[in-house]
C-alpha cells in the first residue's frame, strides 16, 4: 500500500461513461488514504437518461459535474474533454497527483504523461480494465475490492468467477463492459487460497530475489516497494487481507523471521521453495 501524505493535493477525474456511480463513496474514502482530494469533475453527457444514478451522488459529494455531449455517435467526445481538462489541471502545478476514476484504456496515454510530468496516477476502475491503462498508472485499484465491506470474511468464501457473457462496446479495444449487465454480473473475486495463485507466486518469488540479501532473506518494506513497481494492480485486499504482511504470513510457501537491526526490529521474508 502506499503511504498515506495528508500534505499531497489530488484532481479526481471521473469519466461517468465507464465508472460505477455506486461506487463513489467507497473511491472518495480510498482517495482519502492518500492525500487531499481538491478537485472533483465527473465527465459525461448529462442529457442521457442512462446517467441519471449519477444526480444524487454528485450533489452529495460536490462533485462537478463536466456537460459533454455526444455529438457523432460511436465517437467518445467525454474522453476528450477529460483529457483536456486533466492537462489543463497539469500546468497549474497546484497538485501532487491525479485520481483517474474509469475502466476505459483510452486514458493509458493519459496516465503515462502525468507520470511523465512526475506526478502520482492512481486508477480506479473494474477488474476488466486493461492492463495497458492499469500499468500506466503508479497504482491501480479494483472497485471490487475497496466496495466489499467485510474483506477478511469474503476471503473465506469460495471465489467467483467474472461472467462472461457480459455485453461488449463497439469501442476499438472491445474492453468496456457495458455497466447494466457487468452490474448484474461481475461480484467478489477474491482468491480463495491465495497459496494456489500462481501468479502471485511468481510475482512474490520476483520481488523476494530482487530485495534479498546475501542470506537470501528479503526485507519485507524492500518486497512491498518493489511489487507496484512490476504490478501496478496489486493489492493484498484483492486476497481478503488488508496488509501485505498479513497475506505473506498466510503463504505456506514463505518463511518469516523477525530480525533485530541496528535501526530496530525489522520483519524478513524468504522464498521457501528454490525449485520454483
């Protein structure tokens, strides 16, 4: 996770066409965690009845709302006027980072010039984002996750599955699930026995030997500094628990130690299987 910094000030562009308005109380709490949110703007054109959900969450969390209408069909004219206000907000230098609330890979050029200007991108979007937009950004997170209520206790559930049969925009990346059917659809995905995820394995056993020492023991700070760096999506609520060090004690294929260094008592982390 990272660090919280009261001090940093946040845009959050919400692109209404591919975002959840349900999910706005949990995305303004998660923002919370990293700094002061100034800037609120929602994209979208207001005279479509589909946006209608969108009336009551905006009022209630001052969110302004940025009138953008369609005006050839098939062609995203809100993406537009969000990147250009995102740009716009860039050249104040009045913040430390942008929220970009949306599961829409348009924005991945976006994302990568914000990051190149040396500010934080942080994405908030569905787990069918693309990995494109989710590696642009310093940290991307699942809507999923930060809406289930009680993490620790889905963990324990079976998992499941993303349906499939949910219906496709004609957008050029095919990515957008269309929002009444992924609605209707898309629930936890939580792994069960994160021990059995095989790509968490491998990521694990990646950042483990790159932070490792002579002993081949790792600092545990050393592996979560380097996990968002290779996988920007990563985050161990998408397995039931809320710290990293939690999740890696869970991990029958791990091996913990507590060491005592001169700056105090760190906590060390080793892969236990060297065949792989």
């Amino acid at each position: 996770m990272m660090n919280i910094n009261e001090n940093k000030r946040f845009a959050l562009l919400i692109d209404a066409d591919n975002a959840q308005a349900k999910a706005i109380d949990a995305i303004l709490t998660e923002a919370a965690r990293y700094g002061d949110v100034t800037s609120r703007r929602c994209y979208g054109d207001w005279t479509n009845t589909r946006l209608g959900s969108w009336k009551t969450v905006l009022n209630k969390h001052a969110i302004q709302p940025m009138q953008q209408f369609a005006y050839t069909s098939g062609k995203n004219a809100t993406d537009s006027a969000l990147i250009i206000d995102a740009m716009d907000l860039l050249y104040t230098s009045k913040f430390d980072g942008f929220f970009l609330v949306s599961s829409d890979s348009d924005f991945t050029k976006l994302a990568t010039r914000i990051r190149e200007a040396g500010l934080e991108v942080i994405g908030i979007g569905r787990r069918l984002t693309p990995e494109a937009f989710r590696a642009a950004c310093n940290k991307f997170i699942f809507t999923e996750t930060i809406m289930d209520e009680n993490p620790a206790d889905d963990a324990k559930k079976p998992a499941k599955p993303i349906a499939t049969n949910a219906t496709v925009s004609k957008k050029a990346d095919n990515a957008v699930v269309s929002t009444s059917q992924t609605d209707k659809n898309i629930q936890s995905t939580k792994i069960a026995n994160p021990s059995k995820d095989a790509i968490l394995k491998k990521l694990l056993k990646e950042a483990i030997e790159s932070a490792s020492e002579e002993d081949g023991w790792a600092n545990l700070g050393g592996v979560g500094s380097y996990i968002p760096r290779v996988d920007s999506s990563f985050d161990p609520r998408n397995y039931g628990f809320d710290k990293l060090g939690k999740l890696i004690r869970s991990l029958d294929y791990i091996e913990v130690q507590q060491k005592n260094i001169e700056s105090g008592s760190n906590i060390y982390i080793r892969y236990k299987d060297t065949n792989g």
